[in-house]
C-alpha cells in the first residue's frame, strides 16, 4: 500500500478505563438509589396506613408528589457530587466542561428517575412490588446505555429501546461534559429527551394517583 492509515482517539487516548467508568457510575448509581427510594414512598404509606393523613390534606396530588420527589432531588444532588469528586481527586478524572451546566442537567436525570420510581409506587400494591419494578427498571438503563457495552455496538433494536432511557442520555452528557468540556448546544439533544421522559413519567404519575385517590 503506498499509504498507511492510523486512527488517533481525539478523547481518552491512553485508553485510560476510570476515565470512561467513573463518569458512568454517577448515572448508575444514581439511578438504582432514586428509582429505589420513591418506588417505595407511596406503597410505604398505604402500608403504614398514613396516606389517610396526606389524603386527608387540603393539597393537590402534584404538590404531595413534589413533597415526595424534592427531599431525594437534595439526596440525588449530594450523591452525585460526592461521586464527582471522588472520581476527580482520587481516580483523576478530569473536567473540561461546566460545572454548572452538569450540576443542572444532573438534577434534571435525578428528577427524572424520581418520577419514573414514583410512577411505580403508584402502580405497585406494595413495597416488595415497587421494588421488582424499580429492579427490573434498572437492569436495562445498565445493560442498553452504552455503560457495559459500546451503544453503537448493540442490535438496532436495543439502541431504541436504549434511547427511552434516561441512562443513556446522561451517560453521553456526563461523559461529554467531564472528557470533552462539550457545552448546551452539543448537548441538546440528550437534554430535550431527558426532559420529555420526565414529563412523561411526572405525568402518567399524577394521573395514577389521583386515580387512587377516587
């Protein structure tokens, strides 16, 4: 051949694994503790019999599920910020992007898994149901996101079924963010898509339970 052809990774070139896997764990971890502390906040209650005392309340079932989902938003907050900075002083993982703006589409897949685990709460009749689903939720956001296997690698098929989850879009925004310091306009996409499933999921979740409420 009179020429050679030599590809040059523009990110990561040394291949550097805990700067691809840190970054991907915030998200995981993310959502398996906020799917798993709302899937149980409605079902807890019926168990405990003191839904009568919010029913009971001169208030809407949106504001008793922002009552639900704003104290986990704080926890999913701190989470993620100790995670980050775990992984930036002790793995060395760098950030090239804005804290800001990953600080804000972080609290928007936090509020986003919220209300999926939410919608299962209402769903669910008790606790040890809540928590099937949560875990069955969970188990393709991990296997179909593109954090145990490359997303362009995977069957057509599972890459839609990868992109209506909320893991998948924040694995691209978390990684672009910290590896490539990639800003809004790069990651609008993902953004608008995270921001449609919460809507979806805060929706169908305030219908289910004022169906329960009748």
């Amino acid at each position: 051949m009179p020429f050679e052809i030599r590809a040059h990774a523009r990110y990561n070139p040394a291949a550097i694994t805990q700067l691809n896997i840190v970054p991907g764990l915030v998200g995981t971890i993310l959502t398996m503790t906020m799917l798993i502390f709302t899937a149980l906040s409605v079902t807890r209650e019926i168990e405990r019999g003191t839904m009568e005392n919010l029913l009971s309340m001169p208030i809407t079932p949106f504001e008793i599920m922002l009552g639900k989902i704003i104290p986990y938003v704080l926890v999913g907050v701190g989470q993620a910020t100790m995670i980050i900075a775990i992984g930036v002083f002790l793995f060395g993982v760098p950030i090239y992007g804005s804290l800001i703006m990953l600080a804000l589409l972080s609290t928007l897949f936090i509020a986003t898994n919220l209300s999926i685990g939410y919608t299962f709460s209402t769903i669910a009749q008790n606790q040890l149901q809540a928590m099937q689903m949560a875990l069955m939720f969970f188990l393709p956001n991990i296997l179909l996101s593109g954090f145990m296997f490359p997303f362009a690698g995977m069957p057509v098929w599972a890459q839609w079924i990868g992109e209506a989850l909320p893991l998948t879009h924040f694995l691209r925004i978390v990684r672009a963010i910290m590896l490539k310091g990639s800003n809004l306009s790069d990651l609008r996409y993902d953004a608008i898509a995270m921001f449609i499933l919460m809507a979806v999921a805060m929706t169908i979740a305030v219908t289910r339970f004022r169906r329960t409420l009748d």
